[in-house]
C-alpha cells in the first residue's frame, strides 16, 4: 500500500451472506515499511527498490524542498548507471523518476544537464537531448488530446441536455485548458435545469464576468 497512514492495516477481508461466513487474513505490505532502512533499499540491487525510494522522496519533499528534491532526482538517476542495468531498464526507471519527482523549469534544466554528465561519466549516454524532447513532447501532446477529448465530450452533453445552444458558451468551452475545470462543469453539466443555469456555473467556474 501507497498511503501514509501507518495506522491503516486493513489486513482483514469478511464476507457474509445466507448465514455463510468467509474470513480471509492476508498480510499487508506499505511502501513506507521500506523507508525504515533506508541503507537497506539503497543497497538493495531489486529495480523496484528505485521505485520505492523515488515514491517515499516524492512524498517526503514536498513545496519548498524543490533543491532537495533534485538532488534526490540527481542521484537516484547516478544510482541506475552504477547499479549497471540495461539500457531498457534505465529508460524505463527514469522516466518513472522524472514524471514522480517534478521540478520547476529553472531546476529541471539544471537536472537534465547533470543527468546528460552522468551518462557521459559512466559512458553509457542513454539520456539524449533528443530523446528527452521527444519524451517531454509526447507527454504535452498527450495532455492536450486528454484536453480537447474532455471539450468535444463536454459540448456533447449540454448538446443532449439543452438542443442547441449559443456559441459563446462553445467559445468558452473551447477556451478552457484547464483539465480539471472541465471534469467539474462535465459533472455539474447534468445537474443544471438548463442553459442559463450553466452558463451562470460556466462564468463562476472560469472567473468571467462578460461574454463576448
């Protein structure tokens, strides 16, 4: 288990019904266990302990511990080349490393320049500047299609809900990029009586007080 509460152990599954009764125990396992012995982890050549360690220092440097949390990064990434993995496997780990540790801007070029100088050191170069611009890339480019998916299907629903309806509130809608704002009017969508009803939620939730 992720969580971290130490007190929650739910080591304890009942199931009843027509007067049966089925009790299984099992044993429960949380990633914060590992974190007891951090010499241990560090040690320990298992890829999955790199997972454990970028997880715990995810959670345990939060706002504020931006430097901490690169040098974290730092040497997690130092910590794949001198375990001596395969290049599929750094990959692999890195990319879980950089999308679970994240960095301002400013910070995050200081942490892909020293990431291109341990691949240099250990002469095992697998982080290229390319690939990382491919990979940065494909990940915006998969936010904004998860974005304009969210429009088209946000649009559908005040299409079925109201018939048609008037192309400010399509223009709003197509402004928004903001992921979360629109999951929350998907929602509130389906409880308003009708358009005017939301596109009063549609200004509140997009802080507009005119529409053109």
């Amino acid at each position: 288990m992720t969580d971290p509460d130490e007190k929650y152990r739910p080591g304890l599954y009942v199931r009843k019904r027509w007067g049966c009764e089925l009790n299984f125990k099992f044993p429960v396992v949380k990633v914060s266990d590992y974190g007891k012995n951090w010499i241990a982890l560090e040690a320990n050549p298992n890829p999955f302990s790199i997972v454990v360690m970028a997880h715990l220092k995810a959670r345990e440097l939060g706002k504020g511990r931006e430097e901490e949390r690169k040098q974290w990064k730092i040497r997690l990434v130092r910590t794949l080349y001198e375990r001596g993995y395969d290049r599929k496997d750094i990959l692999e780990l890195f990319r879980f490393i950089d999308w679970l540790l994240i960095l301002p801007e400013e910070l995050e070029q200081q942490f892909f320049q020293e990431t291109i100088m341990i691949g240099e050191e250990k002469k095992m170069p697998y982080i290229t500047s390319v690939e990382r611009l491919g990979y940065k890339r494909g990940i915006q480019e998969g936010i904004q299609q998860g974005i304009q998916a969210t429009q088209e299907a946000l649009l559908e629903v005040i299409r079925s809900r109201f018939g048609n309806f008037s192309d400010d509130i399509h223009q709003i809608i197509n402004r928004i990029e903001n992921f979360q704002t629109l999951k929350s009017l998907l929602i509130k969508v389906i409880r308003c009586e009708n358009e005017d009803v939301f596109r009063t939620v549609v200004l509140e939730a997009t802080s507009q007080s005119v529409i053109h």
